[in-house]
C-alpha cells in the first residue's frame, strides 16, 4: 500500500475539467472558506471556523494540507498568512501549488465565470498549458438577444461553434443544457427547431427547449467533424442546477442514436451523484467518458466511494480526474490530491485482496490522472513550449 502510494503521488495529473481563475487575491479565512461552497444563492450552507466543529470536512482538510505545504500550525490565521505572503509575490503561489498537485496541465471550460476571463492572461499565469473548452450556451444567449431571423440565427451558432473549434488550444465544446431545459434531449428537426425559435419570437415566455436541443446536436455533429469532444454537464453543479432533470441517464437517447453517438462525449461531473449511472453508460456506450470533476474536491473523502463505483464497473480507459476549480488555484491542487488520495484508497484495497496486480493498479491510476485524458482530448504538445 505504502508503495502505491508513494507512487501514485509521483504521477503527473491533467486536470480534465476547470475553469480559469483571476490573478490570486489576498483573502481573509472566511472568504477562503466560502470560496470553497456550490452555494450561489447568497449565504447559508458554509459556516467557515472548522475549530468551532460547525465548517466542513473540506475546508478542514484545506486547513491540514496546507499546513502541510506551507510549513506552519493548522490554524486558519496562520496558515492565511503564509498564503496571502506568497500570494502577493505573483504566480509563484500557482507554481508551488501545481508543483505539489504534480499538475501538468489543464483543460479548461472558458465559458464560466462571466464575464469571460481572457484566457491568453490566464495561461501566462499558470505554469502548465491549458487547453480549450468552449461552452455553447454564451454565444446562444447573445444571438437570442440579436432578435434576428432563424436562417441567421441558425447559420451564426454554426460559424461560431466552427470558429471556436478552430481556435489554437481548443479541444472541443461544453454543454450546460442541465442547468436551462435539462438532459431530457429529444432529437428535433430543423423545421421544429425553426417552430420553437418563432413561437418564442412571439412570446417570449414560449419554451426554448426544442431550440436547444436541437443546437446542442449541432455541437455534437461539430466535434465529431472535426475530431473533438463534447464535454455534457451531469449531475449536480452549483445550486442553481435544475437538479430533475440532470440526471445522465436522460442523455441516454442521444448517446445511442447515430450520427451523436459516434462524438467522443465526457458526462462532466461523472453523473454525481447518479455517478453508477453514469459509470454504467460508460460502460456501455462506446464513444462515452466521464470525469471525477466537482466529486474531487467536493465529496471529500467519498472521492473514494465514487471511485469505487465507476470502476466496479467502467473500463479505466474511460475515466478522467478533473477538478471543476473554479475561482482559486487551491481548487486544482486539493482536486488533485483528493483524487491520488482515492486512488490510493481503492486501488490498494482491491490490490490487497487480490483483485488486481500492482501493474493494473499503476496503470489504472497513470491513465485516470493524465493517461485518458491526453488520449481523449488528443492534448499535443500544443502550449508545451511555453512551460518547459
Ligand atoms: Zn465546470
């Protein structure tokens, strides 16, 4: 076990699923601590001394390895000192960080936050590439406000779905479908698409659903074309998800119906917390991936459940690590030690037991932190140059 480990924890990682970040901010405990919630609806779930015992596993866990890291005591004051020391001497902070997560490289949905942050700015201040991936539902919501005819509407979203996908670094496209009409994606016509698009010309109280399943298998035909992902948000998210209808199973449809089903498609978030759900439909479904963003950092410790339960069943071919960090570099890092951690977990249990040799279990874990990911996203050596 101890040997695992050690060697798990040498490994590099690609963080599959991210955001970018803005230049690291000198920050007090509290807005540390709420940094690290899904709550967007104004305060309420976090309470942020974890030495009162009213905070969460996670933002004790943050207080430990931190200590750690920054060599000093685990009290919140102390440790947010160290931090905000290094903070303010620039992107050393992200190096030292990415250092100890062994990150080596990130793929990255521009789409959130909004406003966009510029995303050649934030490559020059991580220290590993990061690569692209761009989310439909922005572009739709701008051509939804030109108010202009649905050829134009029509020919636009393409152009611009095509554009980004040519863009350097980009490797492919991100659906939030969950969070507007749900994963229920039916496979509508043009003429219907065309039906939905007037109707709520007309009134725009009308359903976009139609619409925007319809653009979605727009992107799904995209990336196949042009040999890219479609990256599908599953499961939970921030607390504005519509949680009903964000079940990945609802996807299963479109996922088994040609041309869709042949796109090299990642249910972001693993499902979770339908994550044996999803983990069946990896299993299955041949051009199907998923990734352990969103439950690594934020299932903590039952990283390892989850992991547990994709690969009971899904190939590890099939699954990535990934983080969802998402306003802070330490989102990436405790990602990624919350992932080697689960590895270690169940990988070392299933080898104690005989279940696995050490050469699947090293295997298993090189291709789930950075393996499958560089196969899947195709990752070059694009943006490599700049961070030798
Ligand atoms: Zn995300």
């Amino acid at each position: 076990m101890g040997k695992l480990r050690e060697e798990i924890r040498q490994m590099t990682a690609i963080d599959a699923h991210c955001h970018p970040f803005l230049p690291n901010e000198v920050l007090n405990y509290h807005e540390f601590a709420r940094s690290f919630s899904l709550t967007v609806l104004g305060p309420g779930s976090i309470v942020e001394d974890p030495r009162c015992g009213s905070g969460t596993v996670l933002q004790e866990f943050l207080l430990c390895q931190l200590s750690r890291l920054l060599d000093c005591r685990d009290l919140p004051d102390e440790v947010m000192e160290r931090r905000n020391g290094l903070v303010a001497m620039g992107n050393q902070y992200t190096r030292l960080l990415f250092a100890d997560a062994g990150l080596a490289g990130l793929v990255v949905d521009s789409g959130y936050p909004q406003p966009t942050i510029d995303l050649d700015d934030f490559r020059r201040r991580v220290p590993v590439p990061a690569w692209e991936v761009y989310r439909i539902e922005p572009l739709l919501q701008e051509l939804l406000q030109e108010q202009v005819d649905f050829y134009s509407f029509e020919s636009r979203y393409q152009e611009g779905i095509e554009r980004a996908l040519g863009a350097p670094g980009c490797v492919g496209l991100k659906s939030i479908i969950a969070y507007r009409t749900g994963l229920n994606v039916g496979v509508p016509c043009r003429e219907e698409a065309e039906r939905a698009y007037t109707a709520w010309q007309k009134d725009p109280s009308a359903s976009l659903k139609t619409l925007r399943d319809y653009c979605l298998l727009k992107a799904f035909v995209a990336c196949r074309e042009t040999g890219k992902v479609m990256q599908v948000h599953t499961g939970a998210g921030d607390s504005e998800i519509h949680l009903a209808t964000a079940r990945p199973e609802l996807l299963y449809e479109v996922l088994t119906t040609d041309p869709y089903r042949r796109t090299r498609t990642v249910l972001v978030h693993g499902g979770y917390p339908w994550t044996r759900e999803a983990a069946f439909m990896v299993s299955v479904l041949e051009n199907v991936y998923l990734d352990l963003s969103l439950i690594s950092p934020f299932a903590t410790f039952g990283v390892a459940k989850a992991l547990e339960d994709v690969l009971a069943i899904a190939p590890v071919s099939k699954v990535m690590h990934g983080s969802d960090a998402f306003r802070l570099p330490e989102m990436n890092w405790v990602g990624a030690l919350y992932t080697r951690q689960a590895l270690a977990a169940v990988l070392g249990r299933l080898k104690g037991e005989g279940a696995i040799s050490l050469k699947f279990a090293l295997t298993a874990a090189e291709a789930i932190l950075s393996g499958n990911a560089k196969t899947v996203y195709r990752l070059g050596s694009w943006g490599c140059e700049n961070h030798e």
